[in-house]
C-alpha cells in the first residue's frame, strides 16, 4: 500500500498539471486556487495510509466469510476487484511490482468512484460507509463512537486519498486514448465533475458532506481546560504536569549556561573578540534625538 501510493506521489502526481491539480482539489464552487499536493507531515501520510488498508482489509474480510455478522451491499464490480486481489495476495511471487498497483488501483476505484446504493434508514451499507462507521467506533470508551475532532480527521484523510487514486485514474485513462491532445484535460473535466463534486451522488460526496458536518461540530465541542492554576498562583498544572513558577528562572538559567558553554566549544581556537570604540562613544546633550555617535568629546 506505501509503495502503490508512493509512486502516485512520485511518478505522476508531480508531473500533472497544476490547472488539473486545482480541478482536483475543487469539491465545490468555483476553481480552487489552491492545486492538490502533497501533506506537511510524513507521519500524517503514513496514518492516511492507514486508513486506506483498514478499508482493503475489511472489504477482503467481509467478502472471505460465509455469514458475515455485519451486512455490506457489493457491487459485483467491487466483488471481482476484491477477489483478484485476493488472488494477487495469495500468489505474491507471481505478480510484478506494476501488477500490484493494478490490482490495487481496480479495487480502491471501484469503491470510491461508483455509484451508491440508494438506502433507506434499514437498508444494507456500501462498503466505504460501513468501513467509516466501524473504524470510530472507540472499543476503549465503551463501544461509543469517537468525538467529532477524531472523526473528522479520518475523512479528511480518505478525501486525500481519494484524490490520490483519482490522480491515477486520470493518467490511466489518458493514457488509454493514445496520443490525443490535451487527454488529461479533457478525462478530468469529466471526471471530476462526476466523482469529485460536492452535490453529486458519489462518495466523495457522502464523505466531503460528513467532514465538513465533523468539523463544524468539533469547533462548536466544549473541553475540560487544559492549564490549571493552584490556590496561591504559585504552581501550574499543564495537560496534567505541575510546573512551580520558581523553577522557570532556573531553567532558563540552566539553558543559557549550556548555550554559553556550547558557544564557547564552538568557538575554541578562534578569536571572537570584538573591538569597539567604546571609550569615544558619548552623549550630546545638544542633539534632540535619540541615539549614539562617535566623537572626540566625552561627557
């Protein structure tokens, strides 16, 4: 999964077009200004990778059992991609690096960029929504679910990684009209329209539409104050630490020592002093304005 992503990011995400990046990254209105790239923090990355394998690996596990205890509607799409790479798994010496991504890249579209079922308050659950819903479950909270900050986070993770595949997917398909001018331009129109807009039956919509309810409602959520203060102001307590206010000069006394002496390891051999006219310097009382000069007076 790190590798397949890691070349999307390598191999194409840099070389696309940046009017198609912008296009991408456009879930509504006009044209994000703003292209889709890539994260600030590799970790953030790696925990959006994630979220994706948890997906691929409930989709192989629900589809594996006879009586699953869940019920997840597929789409007989979704169940051939599924079972290829059920099959890519089971004989990975046999399959090139190129074959991997393939097998990858089908299954992933398929859930991402098909139409959803039409469901009613009782009706079964597409993959993805069930996925969603399982994965903030807190087991360690009593079954609930994960506060909306929490929620929030893993979709915005799965739209980047939509975005990601949808990065693929546009090469993939220009690439199959040949040599036809500008068929990045022409396939992305389209498919974005289709898969990456806000408002259309996808998704990409059911999770752009939940994200953006998440974190309305996580900036609305009231939390237990973070700094507390003791009786006497003397002592404060930090995400649970207690910090005494006279150990503040200390350390800071402490850390300018250890610059000095480091300063002074670096500068070993070399002649840091500085020569300054200091004895010249002096006040004029004659001047209105604020400052030094040189001269021969001395007051």
């Amino acid at each position: 999964m790190e590798g397949y992503f890691g070349r999307i990011r390598g191999d194409i995400l840099g070389g696309m077009a940046l009017l198609i990046l912008r296009w991408v990254n456009t879930p509504e209105g006009d044209t994000n200004h703003r292209p889709f790239g890539h994260v600030q923090n590799q970790s953030t990355l790696h925990k959006y990778h994630m979220f994706c394998f948890q997906l691929v690996c409930f989709v192989l596990r629900h589809l594996s059992l006879d009586e699953p205890p869940i019920p997840v509607q597929f789409t007989a799409l979704q169940k051939e991609k599924a079972s290829n790479l059920q099959l890519t798994l089971d004989h990975p010496d046999a399959y090139t690096e190129e074959m991997w991504d393939s097998a990858i890249h089908s299954l992933l579209v398929a859930i991402f960029f098909s139409k959803p079922h039409t469901a009613s308050k009782h009706a079964d659950k597409d993959p993805l929504h069930m996925a969603l819903i399982l994965m903030n479950v807190n087991a360690d909270d009593g079954g609930n679910f994960n506060r909306c900050s929490v929620i929030a986070g893993k979709l915005s993770g799965f739209l980047h990684i939509m975005r990601l595949v949808a990065v693929k997917e546009i090469r993939r398909q220009a690439d199959e009209k040949g040599d036809v001018e500008d068929a990045e331009f022409e396939v992305c129109k389209g498919f974005c329209r289709k898969w990456l807009r806000q408002g259309e039956s996808s998704p990409f919509d059911m999770v752009y539409s939940l994200d953006q309810y998440c974190t309305k409602v996580a900036y609305q959520e009231r939390h237990l104050p973070s700094t507390l203060w003791d009786d006497k102001h003397r002592i404060i307590a930090v995400k649970g630490k207690s910090v005494d206010l006279a150990d503040i000069p200390r350390a800071y006394s402490a850390v300018m020592d250890r610059a000095k002496s480091l300063f002074g390891w670096l500068m070993t051999g070399i002649n840091a002093e500085l020569e300054f006219p200091y004895k010249l310097i002096g006040d004029d009382l004659e001047l209105g304005w604020v400052g030094w000069q040189k001269t021969n007076r001395v007051f």
